[in-house]
C-alpha cells in the first residue's frame, strides 16, 4: 500500500465529517430506523423477563441516534424498569453529540448513562482486567467490525458479554453490494479490510452459535464524488475507501480505477441524472449460549 494512504480513522474530525455527510446521503439511518419499529420489538421481547434492571452495552455508538431509538423500544416493551446504557466510542466529537442528543429526549429518567472514550479492544482490556465480568441483556455493535483486527476474538468476547437471554445485534455491509464490490478488487491496496456480513456468519457458525440474519436495501447518492473540486464528494470518497484524503493522497492509477468502478453496474446504478451506490447492509442477531 502507497504511504500516503493513511486510514481515515487516523483524522478524527475528518472522519466525523464524512461519516455525518455519509448519513445525509445514504438511506442508511431510515432503514435502520424500518428494523427498529418492525423486527426489533420481537427480538428484545424476552432480554429483561425477570430482571430487576436491564443492561445495554452500545459499542461504536456513535452520536447516538441509533442507540436512543432502540432503547426507547426497550423502554416500551418494559416500562419503569431501570436501565443500564454503557457506550464504548473512541471518538469524543460523536460522545459530545451523543450527550447533546440526550439533552432533548424526553422519558428517560429511568435510564444512566456510561461513557467509555475508547475502542472496543481497550474495552476488552479493561474488562479482562477485572475478576467478575458485568453481563448485558442487549449488545449492538453497528456498522464497526471492519475497525478490529481480531474479529473472531472480539465476536467471541461480546457474545460472551451476554446474560442468560441476552441478544447480540451486528449490523455489517452485505454480502452484495458496492462496498463488497470495492474490497474484493481493492482490499489489499485501501486501509480498510474485507470484512461482510457474509464474513461474520460463517465465524458464527463455526463457533456455534445461534443467530438470525436480515438484509436491508439501502443506497447512497455518490453523484458529487464525480465533480472535480467539490469537497462533499472528495469526503464520500474518503468514507467509500476509508482513506484520508483519498483523492490528493491515492496514486493517480488507483485513483481512476476506483473512480470509474463507481460508477459500474457492480456498484450503482443511475437515476435521474444521479449515481446511486449500493449500500445494502444486514443485521444479525446472535442469541446468548
């Protein structure tokens, strides 16, 4: 890989920015939002049964859009009931919004917050470190996986996180759409792994354990990433290759396949006038042992 190609995780408030315009563009949120109102009454229906309290563990959360909605659902489903929402997220700008955001959501007295400013590997130090591990009756880690180097371990370690009754949520690209399309070319040449939903079922297989997958259809509009000198569209390009800078930092040759596979077929379509990419992404959820 060419020197200049830092990881996009490397700048902080670039890759805040890129992934806040990533939202803007993408159908992402919306379909996560379709799942919550839809699947996931069903899927928490059980985790707090004879509980005095209820304990969530969000790891790569974000600002928190996400993680607020679902717990409201479990709110619903068990009004009164104390609960306990621990966040691991490395990145203090996406805190700092998670906590304006909690500003103004209404009922939730019943709910603490905890805040861990770390990655989910420091998170697993930390917790190693301790005699009597804490167990949750809901994790989710969304759209984080490909940010970890031992995916194996660290699936292993937050299913092992899980009470009796405890569901593990994993959102990931699928296993057919732009991103994979990208990776499969260019993994070894962009600082982000090959890592799809695909990918993560067959580890859980292999480790035994229960789970149940769901596709979401999804797509962004990339148009802007085609329009020389316009910053919302070098941005995308940053967050579709995970690089930092891509479009003054990527050889030139690398640059151009990239930017003329975008607009395949394999990756987009076009509609009125527009490049929209694939997102596709799937949710898997695994069950406690």
């Amino acid at each position: 890989m060419d020197p200049r190609m830092r990881s996009l995780m490397s700048d902080n408030s670039r890759y805040v920015e890129s992934f806040r315009l990533f939202l803007e563009n993408s159908t992402e949120h919306q379909c996560m939002e379709d799942f919550i109102e839809t699947k996931l009454p069903a899927i928490i229906s059980s985790i707090g049964d004879d509980k005095s309290a209820i304990k969530i563990l969000g790891v790569g959360s974000g600002s928190g859009e996400i993680d607020l909605q679902m717990i409201s659902k479990i709110n619903t489903r068990y009004p009164g009931v104390p609960i306990k929402n621990v966040i691991v997220e490395p990145s203090p700008e996406q805190i700092i919004s998670y906590k304006a955001r909690i500003a103004k959501t209404p009922n939730i007295d019943n709910i603490t917050f905890s805040w861990n400013n770390i990655t989910a590997i420091e998170f697993e130090e930390q917790v190693d470190k301790v005699e009597q591990k804490e167990k949750y009756d809901f994790v989710h880690m969304i759209q984080m996986l490909y940010y970890v180097k031992d995916v194996p371990g660290t699936l292993s370690f937050f299913k092992s996180c899980l009470a009796p009754k405890g569901k593990l949520m994993i959102t990931l690209v699928s296993g057919n759409n732009g991103w994979s399309t990208l990776w499969k070319k260019y993994s070894n040449r962009l600082p982000l792994q090959e890592l799809t939903a695909a990918h993560i079922m067959e580890i859980l297989s292999s480790m035994g354990a229960r789970y149940q997958s769901y596709e979401l259809l999804s797509d962004m509009d990339i148009t802007e990433c085609f329009i020389e000198g316009n910053r919302n569209g070098e941005l995308l390009l940053d967050f579709l290759t995970a690089t930092c800078d891509f479009k003054s930092n990527a050889p030139a040759e690398l640059r151009d396949e990239i930017i003329n596979d975008l607009k395949t077929p394999e990756c987009s379509s076009h509609r009125d006038g527009k490049v929209i990419f694939n997102n596709n992404f799937s949710v898997i959820v695994v069950e406690s042992d």
